[in-house]
C-alpha cells in the first residue's frame, strides 16, 4: 500500500478553495470516495489525516475546503469570525459545499456514483446540509456535529443515508437539540441512525480538546467507536 496525496485548486464564485486529495496508489480503477468537512478552524492537518485513514481503507479521500485557500483560525475568535458568517447562511455555505464534491467528481480516481462524505464538528452540521440540499452523496456521518436545521431546506426530502455520532454531554447540542434533528429527519424521510456516547462531551475525535469548561473533551473510547462505527456505515452505502 502506497498512499499519495495531492492539492486540489478550484474556484467558486471568484475565490479560490484547495482540498486535499488521498488515494492508494496501488489500486487500479475509479473507486468510491469519501469527502471530509473540517471543523471551526478550517482544513488542517486533522483532516488530512482522516482523508489518508479513509485511503488506506481503500477509498479515496478528500478534505474539503469552505473557507478558501489559506484561510485558516489560530484561535476561538478567528475561527468563529470564519464559521459564523456560514452559519448563518446556509444558502451560501451549501452551495460551497456542492462546488467541493464537483471538484472530487473531477478527480480520475474517483467513481462519482459512489461517493459519502463525513465532518468533525462544524463540518458535522456541513455533511448534513449536503444531505440536507440534495447532494448526490450515498451517505452521511456526522462526528460531534451541530445538528441546527439550515431553514432552507423543509419539506425536502433526504435520499442519502445519515449516521450521526455524538457525545450526550455535549453542551453544544444538548438533548432537546438532537430529539428536533431526529424529528427533522424522519419528517424528510431520512434513514438515519444515532449513535449516543455517555460521559462524552463535544470535539471526542480530537486528541488535542481538552477543555471541559468549554465542552471540548476527547474521548478515545468515544473516537474508537465512533471510527468503527463509521466504517461499517460505509461499508453499507458504497457498496
């Protein structure tokens, strides 16, 4: 197994935006592809790992980009400057999405028939939108996602599959939160799945969160399941 990586350039609506591409190069053929959201901060290094974890399962990786080339947080504020203007339209933050999976369905490696996406975070509330909006995407997983619906999306119907891992104790989705998403989904018609991690808190994935007065907390029983969990779940879609 030789896993390679590549950056991938592409514009929309006049910016710039630069994924990161992951495939095992000794597998011969298009094959399916998972795109990766990333969290508050931006594309870092913790997404590009993800997408050489999803290549060394034999996927082709992509850590998606929606902020633009080099944008990047240093800090909670900055980060929060660069997700909350998305956040709060939806519309915008959506249609960068889909401008993501057209770049991945550009890439030769990829079978664009088999295609899910998974997000930590931040990213956790994008993959749901691209459900959400119609994506052509065979499924969804959500890591210690934001589970707000976008309001531009009711009444529409969800094709892909969801999986949604999240920790109980999150402070930033409390249970009130996720009762409305799955109430959202089944009202779409989704079928979805929720996996619930007790004595878990936001950000379980990450083994650099570990401040438990601002409910990031990493978890490596949580990260563990969560990853299996997630592998059996695409196993499943892209069959």
């Amino acid at each position: 197994m030789t896993i390679q990586t590549r950056l991938v350039e592409y514009t929309h609506d006049g910016q710039t935006f630069e994924g990161l591409l992951a495939w095992d190069d000794t597998l011969a053929g298009r094959r399916p592809a998972v795109a990766v959201a990333h969290a508050w901060a931006g594309r870092t290094e913790f997404e590009a790992g993800k997408a050489r974890a999803l290549a060394e399962l034999g996927y082709v990786g992509f850590a998606m980009d929606v902020y633009g080339k080099g944008r990047r947080g240093r800090s909670r504020d900055e980060n929060a400057a660069l997700m909350t203007p998305l956040v709060q339209n939806r519309a915008r933050l959506q249609a960068r999405l889909g401008a993501a999976l057209h770049a991945l369905h550009a890439q030769p490696e990829v079978d664009v028939a088999r295609c899910a996406a998974i997000g930590f975070c931040f990213g956790g509330l994008c993959v749901l939108d691209m459900a959400r909006c119609g994506l052509p995407l065979r499924g969804v997983v959500s890591f210690h996602g934001l589970f707000t619906a976008p309001g531009n999306t009711a009444g529409c119907r969800i094709e892909a599959k969801v999986l949604a891992l999240h920790g109980w104790d999150d402070p930033m989705v409390p249970p009130d939160a996720v009762l409305a998403w799955t109430r959202e989904m089944t009202e779409a018609g989704a079928d979805w799945q929720l996996h619930a991690y007790g004595g878990t808190m936001h950000a379980f994935t990450n083994p650099e969160a570990n401040d438990p007065d601002f409910g990031t907390v990493y978890s490596a029983r949580a990260d563990a399941r969560s990853w299996t969990a997630m592998r059996a779940f695409l196993s499943e879609v892209l069959a």
